[in-house]
C-alpha cells in the first residue's frame, strides 16, 4: 500500500515526493456542493474519506471536531465558496522537528 493510500494517518512526504491525490475528497465535496453553497455558503466542509462530516462555521470548530475524531489522520477543511476557485491546501508534517504544539 502506498502512501497516498494510507486512510489511517497524513503520509509523510518526502521533498521531492508528488503532492497527495486528493481527488477522492474532492469528488465528496463536488456531490454535496450544490447543498452546500445554498445552505453553507462561507462555511467549512469537514470531509473525511468517502463521508462529509459535517459543516462549520470556522476553520478552528471544524479541527476541535476533526482532531479529537480523527487524530492528524487525512481529513481536509474544506471552504464553501460561490464557485470554485483554486485552492491551496497545505500539507503540514507534525512529525518535522520544525512543528510544535502550541496548546
């Protein structure tokens, strides 16, 4: 198993590895996005796997719910916007000598 594979936990990327395929998340947010931007617009979408989670009104509620949930396992926050534009999505490695907690 790969990975962009691993349900589990956030891969840990090397610096010349490809970014993650996020793809899956995604096509979750496409499914619900009319919902979405009639209901939710400016929200956050909480996407895990397969499954929407749930929706938010801030980037920090959604991670109270996702982090004690899910641990720092592969989850996104995703932002409910009229259309789509481009988005960035970081990918942070908690595990880099350079991340420290702050609570």
């Amino acid at each position: 198993m790969n990975a962009q594979e691993t349900q589990e936990g956030w891969p840990c990327l090397g610096e010349n590895d490809p970014p993650l395929d996020l793809s899956r998340e995604e096509a979750v947010y496409q499914r619900h996005c009319e919902h979405l931007r009639r209901d939710h617009l400016g929200e956050i979408a909480l996407i895990y796997g397969d499954d929407l989670i749930g929706v938010f009104p801030t980037l920090g509620a959604a991670m109270d719910v996702a982090v004690p949930r899910f641990g720092w396992g592969r989850w996104i926050c995703r932002p409910i916007t009229e259309r789509d534009e481009p988005i960035f999505i970081p990918h942070v490695d908690h595990n880099h000598p350079s991340f420290r907690r702050t609570s």
